[in-house]
C-alpha cells in the first residue's frame, strides 16, 4: 500500500474513532462504566492503528515487527496516562 494512502487511511479512521467516542460520551444514556469501557476501547484500536499506520511497525527487516518503536511507545504512552491521572487526581483532593 502506497505511504500516502496508508497515512490517509491511518487519519481517516483515528478521526472516525475519535467521533465514535464523543459520541458514546455525549449521545447516549449508558452507565459511566460502559461508557469509560467503550472508550478505552476505542483508545486502544487507536493506539494499534497509530502503530501500523504511521510509525511503519511492518517495514523494515522481513517485516518484523520493530520492537524498540513498541517499547518507546509504550513507555511514552505510560508515562502520560499515569502522569495525566496523577495530576488530575492530586489537583482535585484539594479542591474537596
């Protein structure tokens, strides 16, 4: 598959998912728990397409999979999630 229609490809379904979660946030009457379920979901079929689309995990070496790029995303992606929630939940203990 051509490198630009690859990314294309890549873009159009991030935004897809992007909206199918405000969607599921704002349009409809499930409980927070199936609502936060569905979203990491979404989160994660994301992340995976990122990896394939645009960080070219399948070129390379008989297209193996890179692993130092999986492991820097990893980490990268660790590191904000746990920072963010961190954050968010050390900001509002002192706002109660």
């Amino acid at each position: 598959m051509n490198t630009i229609v690859k990314h294309t490809v890549g873009f159009i379904a991030s935004i897809v998912l992007t909206l199918l979660a405000v969607f599921v946030t704002l349009y409809t009457n499930m409980t927070f728990q199936a609502k936060t379920t569905i979203i990491f979901g979404f989160a994660f079929i994301q992340a995976a397409l990122q990896l394939l689309m645009f960080m070219h995990l399948t070129e390379g070496k008989d297209g193996r999979l890179q692993s130092f790029k999986v492991i820097f995303a990893i980490i990268i992606t660790l590191a904000i999630v746990i920072g963010t929630y961190w954050v968010m939940q050390g900001g509002h203990s002192h706002h109660l």
